[in-house]
C-alpha cells in the first residue's frame, strides 16, 4: 500500500485561509500523492461552504458542537442533518467528532455516519502514550 494514502491532512475552519488559490494547488498536490483532505471543525468557523465548493475536500468532519445535538436538543438537528445530506451529495465521507454517548453514536449510525471519533471510543493520548502503543 501507498504510504501516502495512510495520511490525512486537516483544514480546519477555525483559522481562514489568506489564499484559497495557493490552498487549492497544494490539496491537489497533495491528492495526487494519495493524501486524504479533511475538513474540520466544519460549521464552526470561516468559509466552510466555500472550502467546500473550491477545495476538492475528501472527508467533512461534523464538529462535537452538532453532535451533541441529538441528546442536549434533539429538536434541534436541523444543521447537523443538513452537513450530513450535503456531505453524501457532495460524495464525501464523513466523520461525526464529540461522540460521547451510545445514544449519540446510534443516532448518527442511523443517519447513515458510521465514521465516529470521540470519548464513547477512546480518550485522547499524551504522544508517549501514543508512542508506547505503536511499539
């Protein structure tokens, strides 16, 4: 397997991009490498729709903030349901961030986002404990 195609790169919305043309020719360098393109944090911060329609972005990654939604508002997951449908049109994969709970994992199961990160499945590592894990 491509070495490349084991490494994801994250844009996140939180920082603006100064020059989405330069952005867009390194992401299509990087693509051409095999590199998978994240967006993070999406929905929270600059210009997400336009990194969407500009950059070609492999994964949404749906911040924790719609996430927890579905147990804190559950009336209220209108957005989250919205990144959800325009990711699969957009024929993206997905990965929901934040997930804490079963409810919470099963509620997205059910809105077809199987790719799930959060504490329900693991506790974020100190790099030695990382390390130590690989070893």
């Amino acid at each position: 397997m491509d070495k490349a195609r084991q490494l994801a790169i994250e844009i996140t919305e939180r920082l603006p991009l100064k020059n989405l043309r330069q952005a867009r020719m390194n992401v299509e360098k990087m693509q051409a490498l095999g590199v998978c393109i994240e967006l993070d944090d999406a929905g929270t911060g600059y210009c997400g729709a336009s990194y969407l329609q500009e950059l070609s972005i492999d994964v949404l990654k749906i911040d924790k903030l719609f996430v927890d939604t579905l147990t804190v508002s559950p009336d209220r997951t209108q957005v989250l349901d919205a990144y959800i449908q325009m990711a699969k049109s957009l024929g993206m994969q997905i990965i929901a961030e934040g997930v804490e709970t079963s409810a919470q994992s099963e509620a997205l199961v059910a809105r077809g986002t199987r790719f799930q990160q959060g504490y329900l499945f693991a506790k974020p590592r100190s790099k030695v404990e990382f390390f130590c894990v690989l070893a």
